[in-house]
C-alpha cells in the first residue's frame, strides 16, 4: 500500500511557522484531508526540519513497502543529549537497500543518560499504519542522514 496522506501536527502559538503566521492564523495554513480512511499515512513534526540526500521519507516509503509495517526516523545523537530525545530500545539489526535496519524494542521518552537504551534518538518523522496503536513496538525508525541510515522495525 503507498503512503498518500501527510499529517502535520500543529500546537502552541505558530511561531515555527513564522514569518507564514505572522500574516496567516496556523489555523487556517492549507489542509486538504485527515487520515481516516484505513490507509497508511506519514506523521512530519514541524520542529524538525530534515535535509538528506535521499530524502527521509522517500527511503521511510521504501521500508514501508517492503514491510509493511510502521517506521520511524531515528538519528544517532550524543550520548550526552539523550535526554533531549525519545531514545528507541533496539534489537536485531540487518540492512535492506543500503539502509540499516532495526527492530524496536520500546522506546523511553527523554531517559537519563544512564538509562539510555542506545544513543539513537526518534527525530520526527513516522509512518504509521491505519490502526497503530501507541505501541513503540509498532514501529519502524530510519536515519536521516545518508552516511548513517538507519531504520528499526517493530518485534513483532
């Protein structure tokens, strides 16, 4: 199944979308459909900006399709920064068309640096499955950057 609709969350007063907002109420930025028709569909938080060559989500796509199943962008990040992030708990790891591969144990929201379960950090960027549920353990992770592509798929 390919990925047709985007998401993207928009909370707070609009200024990540400034100088759009300054003209423009967030509230009114043009949104064609919300994804409710039982397809897959791609979740972009807007306070990560992400530039690589593939694009993310062209290579988050191409994992989709092989497995279908959920993917999430993940960044391997200091680990003097974990805190900062969403930190994935991953297990076996494989590669798919020059992509590392993942799959996702749980994933522990700003752990201390001690509790980190890895150093690869959830960088706002999902492909979610028509019924996925909060389980991190339904999710896939791929890296944003060429040089260390990454991706983690969920145990099943």
């Amino acid at each position: 199944m390919t990925i047709r609709k985007a998401v993207i969350p928009a909370g707070g007063i609009g200024s990540r979308f400034l100088p759009i907002t300054k003209t423009l109420p967030k509230e009114m930025l043009p949104i064609v459909d919300i994804p409710t028709d039982g397809e897959p569909f791609a979740v972009l938080l807007p306070d990560e900006l992400i530039q690589s060559n593939p694009p993310c989500l062209t290579e988050m796509k191409q994992v989709y399709e092989q497995f279908s199943t959920s993917v999430v962008g993940v960044q391997k990040v200091p680990y003097e920064d974990v805190e900062r992030y969403g930190i994935i708990a991953p297990s076996t790891s494989f590669e798919f068309q020059n992509i590392r591969l993942q799959t996702v144990e749980d994933v522990v929201e700003k752990p201390r640096r001690e509790d980190a379960p890895s150093n690869c950090a959830v960088v706002g960027r999902y492909i979610l499955e028509p019924d996925a549920s909060p389980s991190p353990k339904r999710a896939l992770a791929s890296s944003t950057h060429p040089e260390r592509r990454r991706c983690a798929l969920p145990r099943n």
